[in-house]
C-alpha cells in the first residue's frame, strides 16, 4: 500500500509516504510557513520515492486538534491533493499521531498532551490495539492542565508538549514520561501508519467529508481575560 501523509497543525511541518515497508519523510520546524513549506515537502518525498500522486492508494490527513490555521492547511491541501487524484482520505488527529510514537516503542497505554495555549491544553488517552494501531481511551478534550484526568488505572506513557509546557502533569498517578518524550510533536509518519490501517480497513472518505477537529470555537483571550491570568 502507498499513503501520503501530511501534518500542518502543530509547531512542525511534516510529511511522510509509506510504501509498502518503506517510510519517506521530510519534517521541519521554524523558517517558512507550513503553507509555503507543505507542497515542497510533499513534491520531495513522491519523487524520492519515484511514484505520482495517482498511484497512491490514498491520503492520510492530519485534522488536528492544533493551531488554527494550521488546521485548516492540512485539511484543505490533503482535500485538493485528494480531489486533483481520485483519492480517499484518512483522517488521523496530532493525538493519535502522538500516542502511536510510544505504542511503536512497546506502551501498552498512552496519554497525548499539546499545549493549547491560553492556559489549556490538547488531550486524550489511547490503549494499544493490534489490529488499528491504536483506541482511544478516552475522548479528546481542550481544557486546563487540572482537568485531565487518566480513565482507568494502569500506567501509562505521557508524550507531547503539553507536558513542556505545563510540568505538573508529570505527577499524574501511573504516568511514565521520558524528557524526550516531553517535547515530542506529531510527525506524518505516525499518520501514514495509521492511516494505512484505516484505509486498508474500508475507512476512507470522500475528500469533500474530510473535517477539522478543533475542540473549541475560540482562538484567542480578551483583554479582560488576558489580565486575569
């Protein structure tokens, strides 16, 4: 199976082509936007693997939680990308992506954490499963770091930003969290994976069914709000 993946809506620009064992990947952080970076990236990796685009078997879509406007560029050129290709699409969130990095290295549980700025973050807890990669334990949620809270007792592995950014959560009951882990973003190579399993599973979409998971309608404070913190 060959599935282009790519991810716009974190601090990272990644994007990856898995092709039958082998992962391609190109990821960046800081310089150009991920709109002006996106594209090359995605140019880069289909001809370092010699394929075009309509011999593909589809599209896995990072459709956040994250930044806004990153948000809304990874689901729109994974849409037109798709479109342009007679293409289905995947839909993998910045948590799945997380939490498979550390099922990869043998984590029975994970908790994925981003920081969602404005004093909130981006969470969810997934099991390992055999078949899918991974299941959520528990649905992906937007609010402040007191608020998560791990479903059922066991142990398990902390990773993404959300812990850099708010460090008491590493004193959740049961959580395991290695410092690399803490800086950890998401990467298009966790999402081809995932979305080679779903698409290979029957659960491709329609590229016009593709939508963003945002979590909240609300992108910045009040001045008020600002003040009080």
């Amino acid at each position: 199976m060959r599935v282009l993946a790519l991810d716009t809506a974190t601090e990272a620009c990644s994007v990856a082509l898995l092709s039958g064992d082998e992962l391609i990947g190109r990821s960046a952080e800081g310089g150009k936007s991920h709109a002006q970076q996106i594209l090359g990236m995605v140019d880069a990796v289909l001809a370092e693997a010699q394929v075009s685009l309509s011999m593909l078997d589809g599209i896995a879509a990072s459709i956040g939680p994250g930044a806004f406007t990153g948000v809304r560029i990874s689901v729109a050129v994974a849409q037109g990308l798709a479109f342009g290709a007679g293409l289905r699409v995947a839909p993998v969130s910045t948590l799945e992506a997380l939490a498979f990095q550390v099922m990869r290295s043998g984590a029975a549980q994970a908790l994925a954490c981003l920081d969602a700025r404005m004093g909130e973050v981006y969470w969810g807890c997934f099991a390992q499963d055999l078949a899918r990669g991974l299941a959520a334990s528990s649905t992906a949620r937007v609010g402040p770091p007191d608020s998560v809270v791990l479903p059922v007792p066991g142990v398990y592995r902390g990773i993404g930003r959300g812990f850099a950014a708010y460090p008491a959560l590493a004193s959740l009951p049961g959580l395991k969290l290695d410092s690399k882990d803490s800086r950890a973003l998401p990467n298009a190579r966790e999402f081809a994976t995932l979305g080679a399993l779903r698409l290979s599973a029957g659960e491709g979409l329609d590229p016009a069914d593709l939508s963003p998971l945002y979590l909240r309608d609300k992108v910045a404070l009040t001045e008020a709000e600002r003040a009080a913190k």
